[in-house]
C-alpha cells in the first residue's frame, strides 16, 4: 500500500493551518457525523441502564475507530478514500451525499467491529455493563484538567515563541505594574460577564436582591482569587520579569490564561446557582469542547510536524480531533446519567463541576508556565531557538553545521596562507598576518 507522499513537510504547523484543515470541505462531512452520532448516543445513554451500557459501547467505538483512521490515513488509498473529493457541478447535493456516505464507511465500519467486539467482552463478564459507563464517566474529570493543560500547551508555547518574550535584556522595573494591569482586565471581565449573564438577559422587574448579591460575589471572588495567585507566586513572578521577555510573557500568558479561567469560573457560577438556558449552554459546551479540541490537536501536531513524526500530521489533525471529540461527548453523557440517577443532578451541574475542575487547573500549572518559560531563558541561545519549530536533533545538526562551517573557513585561510607562502618564501613568515584560527 503507497504512502501519502510527504516530500511537503511543513516546518511549522500553525493554527491557520489547523483551522484550515478542520473546516475543509472534503473532510466536513465527519464532523457532521461527529454532531448526530454524538446527539444520538447521549439521548440513548439517558433512556435507560441498558441504553446506557450500550451508549458506553457507541462513543468508545467511535472514538477508537477514527484513532485508528487517523493512523491509516498516512497510506494513500484511505487518504483518498475518508475525503470528499470530485464533487459533480450538476447535482452538488446528492454527489456530496454519496461521497459523504464513501468517506463514513471506513471509521463506521471500524466502529461495527470495536463495537461487536466489546459487546462480547459485555456478554462475558455481566461487571463490565456497570464498569464501562463508569470508566467513561470518569474520564470527564481528565477530560476538564486537559482543557486547561491544552491551553497551556497551545497558547503557552505560542506566546513563549514570539521574540519579544525571548528578550533576555535585563529589566529594572518590578512587578506591581504587571499586576496592575492584570487585576483591572481580570477585574473589568469579571465585570462584564456578571453584566452579560446577570442582569443583561433579565427584565429589570426579575432582578432582586439574590440576583445583585449573586453576581457581586463572583466578582468578589474572581479578584480574590486573582489576588491570593499573586501573593502566593510574587516571587517567581519578581524571577520571571528579570528580563524584558519575562516580563512580556508572564503579562500576556497571565492575562490570557486567567481571562480563560474568570471565563470557566462564570460558566461554573451560572450553572451552579442559576438557571441557564438549554440552547445557550449546549452551543456554549460545543464551542468550549472545539477550542479544546483544537489546541490538543494543534499542540500535538505542532510538535509532531517539528519532529517529522507521523503520528500527528497536517493530515489526519481533524480525525484526532474526532476521536477526542467523541470521547469527550460520551463522558458527558455517562457522568450526566450517572450524576442524574444517584444524586438528582442536571447537565448543568454537571458541566458546572467540570468548569471548577478546568478553572482549578489553569490555577495551578501557572507557577509551571512561568517557570518553564524563566528556564527557556536561561538556557544557552542555541536551546531557545527550539522555540521557532527547531527541536533536539535539528538543534545538534545546526551545531554540527555551525562547525562545519568555522572548519571550512579556517581550512580556506589555511589554503590561502599556503599560496601565499609558495609565492612569498619561507624567510617572509614573520612579515605575514596569520589568523588566529590558523595558527591553533
């Protein structure tokens, strides 16, 4: 079977580059399948134990089963096969239908088989129709910490890549002006959400004194906490904004960072004491899960690009995306079912607790990405150049070109110096300008 030919490595994989291939017509039709299947099973998963059991067995299978195509994609014939090409001018809809339905086949037809075969595993052992929405479930909790590391992933190492953050000059000024300038954008947000949210979707005859004292707490609350984050991390903070790159990267990953977090923390609060909507909160949840799953995919694609590795490419990025995605889904809908049977829960409580679980985490790896961007500056130049897309073997084999290149021209001086000396005499030795190289 020929491999997709690769001769076009991509030095650099950017988002528009990511972006680019998600929304690509030829590979759209999976991402609809991935918006139906995905309704489907979570209605099943709420009707009943067994739906539940089997709704387990659906979003596993799936999620599997386009890990798998993303794998094979690297061999021509399934690359062309899972793509939608050739659309006919004519008769655009039903040419795009048919197609759609040749580049479902192969991951629906890799479900078919996971599927039966985790069903038989159900048949033997009766514990598994218990354990399996269990383990599901329980992935939602990983689900929301990986939001926040995919964040810092993603953004992270696009913000410490800029060459203003790689400034190594030294800094005089402290870190009171950089925590200014984050308590009032942090503050200012947590202003507008409660606005938005609070009273701006509200009839002035529906606000009372609950709604007031509601929303004043959260912002109470996002400048404590933002706040106690300062107090407690001042001095690696003081370390970081040594340099002029430190400084620029502790402002815009803090800033970028805790606006996402006052954003998980708003969407925990409304889900927590009020009651939103059930349109908005989906639409909210499906944009929430398409920023995840895109810096995920960007960050491991990304590096794999950089690296030549054949994992994660420009082209299977969205079939990873894919399968993420319907892992997520389907923790959703188990721990929704599992939430709602033994604690009288809601959806809305459930994505409640994810958000607090999400906001916790960019709280805590924030000491890490200062301290891993300080240690970045800190290394020899030659490292840090690993920011631009160069990684551990392409920094030895620019070294070893580096060397190659001073042996060259020293070699040149030498062979210089030696036509002079044929032309010159041996008694002039002493009258020659010799470089430095030469002479050792």
């Amino acid at each position: 079977m020929e491999l997709v030919d690769e001769a076009h490595h991509e030095e650099d994989f950017s988002l528009g580059d990511l972006l680019s291939t998600l929304i690509d017509l030829r590979t759209l039709p999976h991402v609809i399948l991935l918006v139906v299947l995905s309704a489907i099973l979570y209605i099943m998963a709420q009707s009943s134990a067994l739906g539940t059991t089997y709704a387990a067995v659906g979003f596993l299978s799936l999620s599997m089963a386009y890990a798998l195509t993303g794998y094979l994609t690297r061999y021509d014939s399934i690359h062309r096969l899972v793509r939608v090409d050739g659309l006919a001018e004519g008769s655009f809809l039903q040419s795009l239908m048919l197609r759609s339905l040749r580049a479902w086949s192969l991951p629906l037809v890799l479900t078919l088989g996971l599927g039966v075969c985790l069903s038989i595993l159900l048949k033997t052992d009766e514990r598994m129709q218990e354990w399996l929405p269990l383990a599901l479930a329980s992935l939602f909790l990983i689900w929301s910490a990986g939001q926040a590391v995919s964040f810092r992933s993603g953004t992270g190492a696009w913000l410490s890549g800029k060459e203003r953050a790689r400034d190594r000059s030294e800094r005089s000024g402290g870190v009171n002006s950089i925590i200014t300038v984050h308590m009032l954008a942090v503050g200012g947000f947590a202003i507008a959400m409660a606005f938005v949210f609070g009273y701006a979707t509200k009839s002035s005859g529906d606000i009372e004194f609950g709604t007031h004292l509601t929303w004043i707490s959260f912002v109470v609350l996002a400048l404590a906490i933002q706040g106690g984050m300062f107090y407690l991390l001042r001095e690696m903070l003081e370390n970081v904004c040594a340099t002029e790159g430190g400084a620029r990267f502790a402002l815009t990953w803090g800033l970028a960072s805790q606006l996402f977090f006052t954003w998980h923390l708003t969407s925990a609060w409304r889900r927590l004491f009020e009651e939103p909507s059930a349109g908005g909160m989906i639409l909210e949840e499906a944009i929430l899960m398409a920023v995840t799953v895109v810096l995920a995919i960007w960050a491991l694609s990304s590096r794999s690009v950089k690296r030549g590795g054949k994992m994660f490419t420009t082209e299977n990025a969205l079939f990873w995306g894919l399968s993420f995605g319907f892992g997520y889904a389907g923790s959703i809908a188990m721990i929704t079912r599992i939430t709602d049977l033994f604690a009288e829960g809601s959806l809305a409580t459930t994505m409640g607790v994810g958000h607090l679980v999400t906001a916790l985490t960019l709280l805590l790896i924030h000491r890490a990405a200062l301290s891993g961007h300080a240690k970045r500056l800190s290394e020899p130049a030659s490292k840090v150049r690993g920011g631009d897309g160069i990684g551990p073997d392409e920094e030895e084999d620019a070294v070893v070109v580096d060397v190659d290149d001073a042996t060259v021209e020293s070699n040149n001086e030498s062979d210089e110096a030696g036509a002079e000396d044929d032309e010159i005499g041996y008694d002039d030795l002493d009258d020659l300008d010799i470089p430095e190289p030469v002479l050792e």
